[in-house]
C-alpha cells in the first residue's frame, strides 16, 4: 500500500491543474460570451486586431 | 462592406438555422438578446464622453449595439472596425450585445465608431461601463470561483472519503485511514476558508444586526462538521465528516450562482434597453455652435435643439419652431397637441412634425418626470410586506435547526453515557443532514428554469420575487392606451371617403410625421408615389397638385363647415380639394389582436379585469364595453391611478397592473406586482417587475401560467425537504448517521428537488394563438 504515498499526491496535483486551468480561463474572460464563441468558430477569416 | 447577411461568411450549409432571423437592421423578433426596434430614432450620442483612458495609455468605449443577432455579425462589426485607421481592437460580445473598442491615439474621433456601424445597419450607443456593470461582474466571478475550488474539493475528498467507507467495511489499516483523513482535511481546510465566504460573511452580518438567516445554520454545520472532523483525526477516530461538509458548500454555492447569474443577465438586458432610450441632447451655444451632451447635464437657461422624432431631454419653454408634439407616454392621450413659441413642452415627449428650439426651465427633480419618479419612490411601499416563500421558510427553519441540534447534544449529554463526544457527533449530524438544499438550491433552480422559459419567449424578469407574486394574483388593472390598446391611430376603413380619396390623400400624407398621416399610409397597401408638400404644424399639410391646391389636416385647415358634426369618439383627418368638398378621415386607437382572447383568458383564470386610464371617458367606454371588462376609470392622473390601486389594495385584491405610460409609473411601483410592455417610457420599465415584447399581450397570459407553476414547483420542494427531513433528522438525533448515510442522503435529496425543479421546463410550451 506504500505505492499510496506517490499516487495520492500525483492525482491530487492532476486534480489542481484542472482547477488551476479552470481558473485561468475564468481570469482570461473565458466564460463571458459562450453564445458568440460559439459562433466564431464557424466563421472562415480570424477576426484581425487581436 | 455591408453588413447585410446575404454575405455567404460562414462556411457551414448557409441554409442552416445560421442565417435564420438574421439582422437587417429594423427586422427585429423577439428572442434572448434582441432589442425592440423602438418606434422612434434615437439621437447618435457624442460617445466621446464615455471614453476612459486605460493605464496603458490607450483608450477605451463600450458601446451597446442594437440589431446584433447573429453569427455574421460578429466578424463583420469586428472586421469592420478593425479596418478602421488606429482601431487595435474591436471584441464584441453577443451574449450580452455589447462591443468593446480601443485604440491608441488621443485624436480618434470616437463618433467614427458609431457612425461607421450605423453606415453597416448596426445601431451602437456608448455607455458608462463603469456605472453599468462592473460590480456585479465582480461578485459573478468570485462566485465562479469559490465554485470551482469546492467542486474539486468534494470531488478529491469524496475519492478518499468511498476509500475510508469500503476500508471500514474491509482490512483497512488505522494508519492508513488517519493517512486519508489527514488528506482529506488538507484539501477541505483550505477550500472551506475559500469557498465558504460567501456563506460566513453573510452569516456574521446578520448576526451581528440581531438576525438569523439561512446562512446561519449553514455556516454552524460547516465549520462545526469540520472542527469535529479535525478532531476525530487527532484521536485517529472512525468517522470525519470533511466531504459532507464540502459537498454542502459546493450545493449551496451552485444554487447561488444560479440565482446570481439569473439576476446579471437580467440585469444586463435590461441595462440595455435603457441605456438604449437614454437621450442624448444637442445644446445650442450662444455662438450658434451645436455640441451633444448627456441629458443629465442640461441646466436650467441652456438651449436645446430637438429633431422632429427625438424625445425632448427636459422641461423648457419654446424659443423657436412649431410642431405637434405627441405626450402619449406621459399623459395617455392619444392625439397630439400643437405648440408653437412660448408654449411650454416636458420632458419624455415627443415633436413629430417640425424642429424645436427649447430653453430649459428645470432639469431632473423639478421636471414633471421627476415629480412622478418623486411619487413613484414613495407608493413603492406595498411591496415591501411581501415575503418570500424562502424567506418565510427560513425564518421557521433556522431556528427549529438550531433547537434540534442543541438538543440533541444536551440529550445526549445527560441521557447518554458516553460524553461529550458522541453529543457532539450527533449534534453535527443533525446539523449537516437538515441541510436546506431544498431551500438554497431548488428554489434558485426553479427560478432560473422559469426565467429561461420566460427569456425566450420575450419575456424579461426584473425582480426575483416578481413571479412568486405574480402567481398570487386575483386581479388586473389594465392601462388603456399602449397596452390594451396599440397606442397609436388606426383609419377605420370605408366611412364615407372613395379609394381615389385614400390614394390622393397617401400621397400628402408620406411628406410628414404626424401619427395620423403615418395610419392613412399604413392603410394603404400600395402606395402611390410622394409629392413635396408644405407643412403649417398644428394645421396640415398642401400641396400643388395638377396645378391645383390640395389640403390634408385639420377641419379648420380645410375649412370644413361647422355644420358638420364632430364625433369625440374618434380622430379626424379632413382632405380638400379645392372646389371640391371636404373629404373625412375617421381614425380609432385600436385594440391589439389579442386583447380579447387574453381577457378572456384571465377571466378564465378567475382575474377580476379592469381598465384605469388616462384618457378621455368617450375614448375608453367603447373599449371596456368590447373587452367586457369588470370595471373601467378613465381621465385618471398618475395621482388617482394611485389612489385607485392604493383603494383596490386596502379591499384585499392582489393586482397585477399592465401599463406602459409614464403617468402609470407610480402605479406601476404601488402595484402588487406590474408588468410593461417594452414599447413603454424607460421610467416605467424601471419601475416594473417584469417587461414584455412584441406586438402581442399574450405573455402576460404565459406569465402567469410560468409562475402559478414556478409556484407549484416552489412548494413541492419545500414538501419534500420536510419529508425528507422527517425521516432523516430522528435518525441523525439517534446518532446512527455515518457520514456515509450522510452523504448519500444529502446528494439524494439534492438531485430530487433539482430534477423537480427542471420539470418545468419540459412541459410543452403552450404557443400564443
């Protein structure tokens, strides 16, 4: 069971990186404008200025 | 580049639902999102005075934009303007149909913007991004976060927490179940410090102000389940009950991030709408130079030009010009009055046939508008007695929490024999198991389906308990003209003039702006071609036609012989040609197409309906006698529309009041709850509960329906809470919930309220006839 002492922590540091990625998004104003986000993806040209 | 969506800029089948309901500028649905074309043009304000400096150097403007509905817009405003020299970045964000712009250099002229977007059919107004939304913004993101910190929490905890459970039941080693607890009370402590602020803060403040509210026993169950957690692990005990206690913050915080983020959209589309009527002003300086500025700043002395169509932005006097000017939004007449020099005009109203020159005379608080606003704030009081039903519950539920839990521990204590430590156990059983899920979580569930439901069908909730009381309503008091009626004219067809009569007098009629002129070309379906015509305000319009004079007005503008009689039930229009006899135009305020059928169904519904109105009595009789309404007042100033209400309050009736005008403002306010369409004056928006849209009373109708069955779904939950609690609270005072049981019986519970509430929104949606 010793093997527990690795894995533990290793899955607990997986687990932050999604919580931490989570975080970055919110941060990033990712979730702000689900509904035209999703209408950019279908658009052909980038949008240039960015 | 135009902006029209025949542009094939998406790559998917263009005759997918993509390009459906697209946006030409004007053609307008009713939808999440989209805003009612109003019926007049609103001025382009100077935008430069809402533009901030970034602390980079570079600047900013936040602009709404009308009309932005589809996915074609996105690319063509943002390449649009990109296009535009100096712009850096142009991001426009659909969900709430805003644009973000910012650019480098001090000289931008911001009005290129705007006028750039107006040239692709896009109608952009500035606002104040700082007044308008970053508060709540902030406090929606904070929430996000203390979210996604007790969702990994619980998740993390409950892996550990099932290992505890199945190692209880097998070989498991204390050593390695202290090795788990220790874990689990490194994630939890952290994550509960974190996410259970919002709860903790809330708590300490009621506390403090003498109160007790739901956040009480929540924040006495969390940190009294982790304190004895703590402690169990010291003494390497069997049972911590860490992942109840987070799993109970991440419920509760996923029920106030429902409510909250129901409250910002709402909040934001609202925010739209009226930043959309704001009313920009153009003052003439004494040098004769025009500059634009927000109304807000008008001072009393200034002068002020408005554009036949544009609202006037404050009480003056006349200096220079005549017109007819349309007071319907404050007064509920339904004709125009004529004014020329020296006549006083208020604020709200609108010229509709020449250019005004006004002094101001008073600005904000003395203004006819700010007298009713005065009346509006203090008739707001009848709505403050009602309580909501989670409100009502928690006052009954805190406490009785609270003494079950107390006695749990001292029954244990005096009766038991095993200390204080199976007490505490207990108590903080009792404490984690009577969790108000169906409280904190269901009831923002329920709202949050009703108000979807309600947002795409047009319908726009202002305030959360706007529903809970609506559905307690007994009876409805209609405003006549606006909201019964379409508020404006209509030629009512074949009185005693000849198809060539309606053709010559269309032809007049396209040269001006007068309400009536505008129903004789509505009435016409083919129009003939214009002629240029001279306009007298308050009289008519003439023009030469084959050589001959041709009057179209006012029964003194065509010298109509006072023989004829005039009719006050309806309004008149005369044409003349000369040598010929004078030809009359009868016109009538009409019903909407509905308007029947919704009586009916309310009558239906058991509603007492009543018409109160501003109008004259000769206008308003016909109407309540066609509807068969229960009651009618007519000529009612804002002031009897309160009393009237006040009166119908004092009888015991629950009344909804449907009105559009500003003198229904205060009774809007006063009003159990009210509901206005969103043609109506931007005070009386703000002072309803709920705002509705499109040409069609019918939403008031599924209005009621969403929240009678809101209402259902409320009590239902609140049903199963107690039944739940019946059979779980003995158990956890006996002390035989683990925090296993505890766990399955708190998300159990959870998921039961929940999937209730959603049932709402399966039910087929009753469409409008």
């Amino acid at each position: 069971m010793t093997v527990l002492i690795y894995l533990l922590p290793v899955a607990l540091f997986l687990g932050l990186l999604g919580l931490a990625a989570f975080l970055w998004c919110l941060k990033h104003h990712q979730y702000e404008d689900l509904q035209g986000a999703a209408y950019r993806a279908l658009t052909d040209d980038e949008p240039d200025g960015n | 580049m135009s902006a029209t969506a025949q542009q094939p800029a998406y790559t998917l089948g263009a005759e997918t639902a993509l390009n459906m309901g697209c946006c030409p500028p004007g053609q307008l649905a009713s939808g999440v999102g989209r805003l009612p074309a109003g019926p007049l043009s609103i001025p382009n304000a100077d935008p430069s005075s809402y533009v901030r400096r970034k602390a980079d150097g570079t600047f900013e403007l936040f602009l709404i934009v009308e009309n932005m509905t589809c996915p074609a817009c996105v690319p063509d405003i943002e390449n649009t303007l990109s296009k535009l020299a100096g712009i850096t970045q142009a991001r426009v964000n659909l969900t709430l149909g805003r644009l973000h712009v910012t650019w480098r250099d001090a000289d931008f002229p911001a009005e290129l913007i705007a006028s750039t977007l107006s040239r692709s059919g896009y109608r952009a107004i500035a606002y104040d991004a700082a007044m308008l939304d970053r508060l709540e913004d902030h406090r929606d993101r904070r929430l996000l976060r203390a979210l996604a910190v007790a969702g990994f929490a619980s998740a993390n905890i409950m892996l550990l927490s099932v290992s505890i459970w199945s190692g209880n039941v097998t070989d498991m080693g204390t050593a390695t179940r202290d090795f788990f607890h220790w874990i689990s009370a490194l994630i939890a402590l952290p994550a509960i410090a974190y996410a259970g602020q919002p709860f903790f803060m809330s708590a300490w403040e009621a506390l403090r102000g003498g109160r007790v509210n739901m956040d009480v026993p929540i924040s006495l169950g969390v940190l009294l389940a982790t304190l004895a957690s703590v402690m169990e692990s010291i003494r390497s005990g069997t049972h911590a009950y860490f992942d109840a206690a987070v799993m109970l913050l991440f419920f509760l915080l996923i029920g106030r991030y429902l409510e909250q983020n129901m409250r910002g959209r709402t909040r934001s589309v609202a925010a739209n709408l009226l930043a959309l009527k704001a009313v920009a002003a153009t003052v003439l300086e004494p040098t004769g130079e025009r500059r634009s500025c927000p109304a807000e700043q008008l001072r009393p002395g200034m002068t002020v030009f408005v554009a036949p169509g544009d609202r006037i932005p404050a009480d003056g006097i006349v200096t220079q010009g005549s017109s007819d000017i349309d007071a319907s939004l404050v007064t509920g007449e339904s004709l125009p009055v004529a004014a020329t020099i020296n006549t006083p005009v208020y604020a709200g109203t609108l010229p509709l046939t020449g250019a005004l020159e006004i002094s101001v005379t008073s600005t904000d608080q003395d203004t006819l508008l700010g007298q009713i606003v005065e009346l509006m704030n203090t008739s707001a009081s009848a709505k403050s007695s009602h309580a909501l039903l989670a409100d009502r519950a928690a006052r009954y539920y805190a406490p009785a929490v609270h003494i079950l839990a107390a006695g749990t521990f001292l029954g244990w204590l005096l009766l038991g024999s095993g200390g204080w430590h199976p007490a505490l156990m207990s108590a903080v059983a009792v404490l984690i198991i009577t969790c108000p899920c169906a409280l904190g979580l269901a009831i923002p569930a329920v709202q949050a389906v009703a108000m979807g439901a309600l947002l795409r069908s047009g319908v726009l909730l202002k305030s959360g308990d706007g529903l809970e009381r609506l559905a307690n309503v007994d009876a409805v008091v209609f405003d006549k003209t606006g909201t019964l009626t379409l508020g404006r004219p209509e030629l009512i067809a074949g009185t005693g003039y000849t198809d060539a009569d309606l053709m010559l007098a269309a032809r007049l009629a396209q040269s001006t702006r007068h309400p009536l002129a505008a129903a004789l070309t509505r009435a016409v379906p083919a129009l003939p071609h214009a002629v240029p015509v001279h306009e007298t305000a308050g009289y008519g319009v003439s023009a030469v036609i084959d050589g001959q004079v041709v009057k179209l007005g006012s029964r003194l503008w065509c010298e109509v012989p006072d023989t004829t009689a005039a009719d006050s039930d309806t309004s008149e229009l005369w044409l003349r040609k000369h040598g010929y006899a004078p030809v009359r135009f009868s016109f009538r305020d009409q019903p909407r197409a509905d308007a029947p059928l919704v009586i009916a169904a309310l009558k239906k519904l058991g509603m007492r309906v009543e018409v109160l109105s501003g109008d004259r009595i000769a206008a308003v009789t016909p109407l309540a006698r066609m509807l068969a309404l229960d009651a009618m007042t007519a000529e009612a100033r804002p002031d009897t529309k309160l009393t009237h209400l006040q009166a119908l309050h004092d009888q015991g009736q629950k009344v909804l009041m449907v009105g559009d005008g500003l003198n229904d403002a205060p009774a809007l306010a006063a009003a159990y709850v009210s509901m206005s369409p969103s043609s109506a004056a931007d005070i009386s928006q703000t002072a309803a509960d709920i705002v509705f849209r499109g040409e069609n009373l019918w939403p008031v109708i599924q209005t009621i329906r969403i929240a009678r069955a809101s209402k259902q779904r409320m009590i239902e939950n609140i049903a199963l809470a107690i039944i739940y609690n019946i059979f779980a609270v003995p158990m956890a005072m006996a002390g035989w919930v683990t925090p296993l049981i505890a766990a399955v019986a708190m998300s159990g519970s959870s998921i039961i309220v929940v999937v209730n509430a959603l049932r709402l929104g399966w039910g087929k949606q009753e469409a409008a006839p």
